[in-house]
C-alpha cells in the first residue's frame, strides 16, 4: 500500500530553495511560535532536542540560538543541506519521522511544527510512538498543525500536485486537537499544554492552528 509518505521527500526536494526563501523567516512575524520555542529550550535545558520534519532548518536556528542542542531530521535530502549550518554546528540528517533512527531515551525535547500534517492517522501513530520512544522519562514533545481553512476542516484532507510551479504530491491533513490529544495519550504521551490560534494576517497561510505540549511519564 502507498503511503503519504512517499512523496514527501522528493516533492520537498523540488521546492526547497523556494520554500526557504517563503518561509525560512517565518518565525520572524509569529511571537507565540516563538514563545513556545522558548519554553522548548528552557524544558530541554542542556538535552537534546530533535527537530523532526526540520525543513531549511529555521526552527532549529531559531532553538539553537537560545542554547538548546537541536538536530534536525527531515525526509528531503535537499532541505537537509539547506539546514545543515556547520558555522554554528547544526546538524541535520534525512530520516523518516515513523522510524527515528536515533536510540530509545536519548532526546530531551521533540519539536513537529506542520510535519505530522502530512501522514494520514496510522503513520502519526507511528510517529508519535516513536516521539515517546526517543524521549527521556519527562521529555517534552511540541507539535504543531492546522485546523482548518475557509476550504477544509478539521479532520478533512486536501492533495496538491503543483506548488510554486514545481510538480508535487503532498497531502495536508486538518487535525482535530482533540482527535492528536488521544493519540498521543495512546502513545504515553500525556498533555500539559494546548494553544489554539487565529492565522496572521498576511503573514501566513490563513488557516486556524493548534500546539500541543506533551509530556512523556
């Protein structure tokens, strides 16, 4: 069986440049972005924190700049290379989010801001075992995601074959908060924190989205 996640790699490869240029100064215009970044970083302390589906590595810079230890992992080789920062030592490798390949325990901090968007309900699963996998006993995972937009809503998806002019495949999935609460809960992930927002003006794609702050026992 095909999965979405097939075609997130070599269609994030075919807009990178493109995408880091749009967004890669997004956290700029997003203070509570970056205030639950800062947290992240306070949490984390000295620990390592994995930044999973990391992009041209724009979070991480950001994560970095306030002390944390960040590695990003994404599933595009070309956003990979845009994120590896060998000046200031970040690191990023490609792996797949399902499957981390990184030892059980070791990560103090996991950060999914719009990644998990793109796996339908099983890989999340998936995924978020693996978030509780990674983590330290008391380890924090911050995952971000829309929705809805004036198009779609909560727990609806739409699949895009052309952004920026560049053949793709990616299917954005709108999360229901409530539904992602559950399945972290099955994955030993339990819930300290929840923030709901209206989309930026002009600033951002306009969709309503949600951060969830989770806590491994």
């Amino acid at each position: 069986m095909v999965s979405d996640i097939d075609g997130i790699g070599p269609s994030y490869d075919r807009i990178a440049q493109r995408y880091a240029q749009e967004i890669g100064r997004e956290l700029q215009g997003k203070p509570l972005d970056r205030a639950l970044l800062d947290a992240i970083a306070e949490l984390a302390g000295s620990g390592l924190v994995l930044d999973l589906g990391c992009g041209p590595g724009h979070v991480s810079r950001y994560l970095s700049a306030r002390g944390a230890s960040c590695v990003g992992l994404d599933l595009s080789p070309a956003m990979c290379q845009l994120a590896n920062d060998p000046s200031s030592g970040l690191r990023s490798a490609v792996a797949d989010m399902t499957a981390v390949p990184v030892r059980s325990g070791v990560a103090a901090a996991v950060v999914a801001l719009y990644s998990v968007i793109h796996l339908a309900e099983p890989d999340r699963r998936r995924a978020y075992e693996e978030f509780a996998r990674v983590l330290s006993p008391g380890g924090i995972a911050l995952i971000g995601f829309h929705v809805r937009d004036a198009d779609s809503g909560a727990g609806e998806n739409r699949r895009m074959f052309d952004w920026w002019g560049q053949p793709i495949d990616l299917t954005f999935h709108f999360l229901d908060p409530s539904v992602e609460i559950e399945l972290l809960a099955d994955a030993g992930l339990r819930r300290i924190a929840r923030l709901d927002r209206t989309p930026i003006p002009n600033g951002e794609h306009p969709s309503e989205r949600s951060y969830i702050l989770v806590q491994r026992d």
